[in-house]
C-alpha cells in the first residue's frame, strides 16, 4: 500500500471539541442544525452547509455548496482550523469509556495503562491513502455505492478541494506497527476528550519524528491490501476526484497531493463491528402462531425468559443471540432464539454463510415476501448501538408487528468477502465507534 504523510488542517487545542462533530451521513440536517445550534465553530457548517439556510432547503442547492466553501474558509480565517506546517502522520485513538452502554470485551492490561478509565481501544494511523490504489483494487470494497450519494460528496470535495471527512479502513494487524504506535502512545496526545452526545472517547497525537514518518511509509508499503470499513460513498467520492484531477493535471507525471485522500487505517484485531438489527411491519398475513410454525421448517425455535429487570433497567443480556446462525426474535411481547438448522446454509459460501444471507432468504423473503432490502417500505434496519431495547420498543408502540435481532459479523468475514470480489447484502455492518470529524482535514493543493 502507498501512503504520504500530509500538511493538516486541525483546530486549537483549546476548540477540538467545539468544532469536531459526528460524521455527516449518521444524522439528518434538523439533527445537525440542532447540535450545532449557538456554536458557529461547528464543523456541520463546512459538513452539512444546508443547516446555515431555512429548514427545508434543499442540502443539494448550490448555494448549499457554496455556503461551505465560504464557511471553510471562515473556519481557516478565524484559526478554528489551522494548518501544520510540515508534513505528519497522527494516531487517532477511540474509546468505548467505563460506563458506557455498549457491550465489548475488556481493555488488556498495556492499553487500559496507557488509556485509564477506557473499557476498549482501537489505535488507527492517520494517513494519505493513494488515490490508485483504490481504482487498482487494492483498497477493497464490500458494499455498493449509490451515484447520486458519491456525486453529493464529489461535489463537496471538488468545492472545497479538501477531504473534510476521513474514510475508515482495516489493515491485516502487523506487530511492528503496533509497537510504533504503542511508542507514540506514551507521549502527551495533542487531543483527549469525550465528545457529546455519543459518550465515546478520542485521542489524538501528533507524530513529528521523521525516522518514525519514514519506517512507517516503509511497513505500509509490505502491506498487500486494506480493507474499507466503513465510508464505501466518501471513498469513492474522493477518489472520483482525485482521477479527474489527474486528468486535468499540467504534468501528468508529476505527484500531486490530490492524488491522496484522508484515511484513518485501523489493524484489523482491533475493530468492533456490532449487530445490525431489522424490524418488520407486518407478517405477510400470517398469525403470530402460523409465523412460528413456518419457522420451525428451517430453525430450531425456542421461547426465552423474560430479561432481567432491576432498578428500572433491563438487561437484555439474556436474550441476546449467542453465535453465528443464532438469532433472537422478538414477538407478540416474547423473546424466542430461532438456530438455523443444518443444511439450510452453506459454510463454504462466503455470502451464503452471513447470517444477513440466512435471515433475508428464509425469513424476509420465504415467509414475509421481502425481497428488496434497499427499498421495502415494510421493513427498517436499527443499529446494534441502540440496543435490543429499542427493538422491543419498536414493536411494543405498534409502530412495528416483529423484531430480528442478529449476531454481528466477523472482521474476517469482511476480508473474506472483499477478498473474493463479493458484495455483503445490504445492512450488514455496523462499525462503533464512528471516527470523529474535525481532528484533521486534508487539503489537495
């Protein structure tokens, strides 16, 4: 892989935490305007510019794309954004913090050391990602893109001919890169906060030490492949660019910065993929009962206990799936464990064996004649973020009929799939924590 330190664009110290916000596509434009409402320092003026005109504007107007050429380069005229001046690498640090709601595995011993008070860590490298290398295939993909969601964001970079936002990867886990990262660690981080509303933690530091710079470029270049995690529209989006830049460029041959994008490159032992969960509005005309029954045709199906409720908060610990091809239904205000039976998939398939691929043939689709996972107005998808109460919330309003809950995938599933040219279906990944925008931005000139 070929990557290049870069000049950042970083706020102050002092303004990390007025200025970073969520990435752009997790929230919606009332969302955006209502966390950045009294804080012009916001990045969601530069990243969702619609929030600077009436509610309703069209986010795709022109002026829209406008307004964040002119908030960006505000942001720069006020020092909320200032760029370094030589090029660097940064570590970027995410924090699931003691007490929060999502369930992980606990910190080792050296990391909890290194970052007190944290439950888990995942440590990414802040790099130029070479433009060729993904045309090439060599960052690869396992989801499909939208033109009209990759235009939006061409327009975005080409307007402010800088990639506000980064795209998250996996590398397979090297231990000499670990131990470069381990070192930088042990010094003061330019950045450690906890950002609101989320509750996760990011740290930030900055690597100055050019023989470090250089052993790191060295190690990516060994490295055969990285892996897109999440940010499948942003990549090609920056990408796209950086082609038709090159294209237009004086000296074809000549290396340019636009032939990078901003990436955040994370080894692939670290990463915490959690569930992504479906509900559905109805049963196809089926009784709670005959909807069982027809489950029993291709799943072992068991009714579970209520979940344990103290001091107001329910544990749903308990209903939980508890491996691959284990899913919990939530029904007629019952948890039932549904495992698919032998024979109905195949391990060998690196699609078939997904347990998205499972629940969407013999469920979606043979029993409840959902086909079209993207566009089915019957059915809607809820982050594992939010936890299986909000499955049961779902259902119990009446809003929803039933709930599927379902065990993540693994990291090495991903790479098997990406490796083998498939696509995952849709819905399939959910990373957390979400990288924070607004610690760095990378300019193309």
């Amino acid at each position: 892989m070929k990557i290049k330190p870069f000049r950042g664009i970083r706020p102050p110290q002092e303004l990390v935490e007025q200025v970073s916000s969520r990435p752009y596509d997790v929230l919606n434009s009332e969302e955006a305007r209502q966390e950045a409402a009294g804080n012009p320092k916001s990045l969601y003026h530069i990243i969702k510019p619609e929030i600077n005109f009436a509610p309703g504007t069209d986010e795709h107007d022109p002026k829209v794309y406008a307004a964040a050429v002119e908030q960006y380069g505000l942001f720069k005229q006020k020092g909320w954004l200032v760029q370094d001046k030589e090029e660097k690498y940064y570590v970027y640090a995410q924090s699931i913090v003691a007490g929060g709601e999502l369930s992980v595995d606990s910190s080792s011993e050296a990391e909890s050391k290194r970052l007190p008070g944290t439950v888990k860590t995942q440590y990414g490298l802040v790099v130029g990602a070479w433009v060729d290398d993904y045309l090439e295939g060599r960052i690869k993909k396992h989801e499909l893109t939208r033109k009209d969601k990759e235009e939006d964001r061409m327009k975005h970079v080409r307007v402010l001919h800088a990639n506000m936002e980064p795209v998250f990867f996996a590398y397979p886990h090297r231990d000499d890169l670990d131990a470069i990262i381990a070192s930088v660690c042990q010094g003061e981080p330019e950045y450690d906060f906890v950002a609101a509303p989320e509750g996760f933690r990011h740290t930030f530091w900055v690597i100055n030490d050019e023989k470090t710079i250089r052993r790191i470029t060295d190690i990516f270049a060994e490295i055969p492949a990285m892996y897109i995690a999440d940010g499948h529209h942003r990549s090609a989006a920056a990408a796209g660019v950086g082609l038709e830049l090159k294209k237009k460029a004086v000296c074809p041959g000549a290396e340019r910065e636009s032939d990078y994008f901003l990436a955040v490159c994370f080894p692939d032992n670290q990463l915490n993929i959690i569930d992504y969960n479906r509900v559905v509005k109805d049963l196809n005309g089926l009784s709670d009962a005959a909807f069982l029954e027809r489950l029993k045709e291709d799943f072992d199906v068991e009714e579970l206990p209520a979940p344990t409720t103290k001091e107001g908060k329910t544990d749903f610990h308990e209903v939980k799936p508890k491996k691959l091809h284990n899913f919990s239904l939530y029904l007629g205000g019952r948890w039932y464990s549904l495992t698919a039976k032998e024979g109905r998939y195949d391990d060998a398939d690196p699609i078939g064996v997904l347990d998205v691929t499972i629940s969407s043939n013999l469920i979606l689709d043979k029993i409840l004649g959902i086909q079209d996972l993207r566009r089915d107005k019957r059915i809607d998808f809820v982050g594992g973020i939010r936890g299986l109460g909000e499955l049961k919330r779902r259902v119990d309003s009446g809003e929803m009929k039933m709930a599927l809950a379902l065990y993540p995938v693994t990291m090495q599933q991903i790479i098997a799939i990406a490796d083998s040219g498939n696509i995952m279906p849709p819905k399939t990944t959910w990373f957390e924590p979400k990288l924070r925008s607004g610690l760095v931005v990378h300019e193309l000139d």
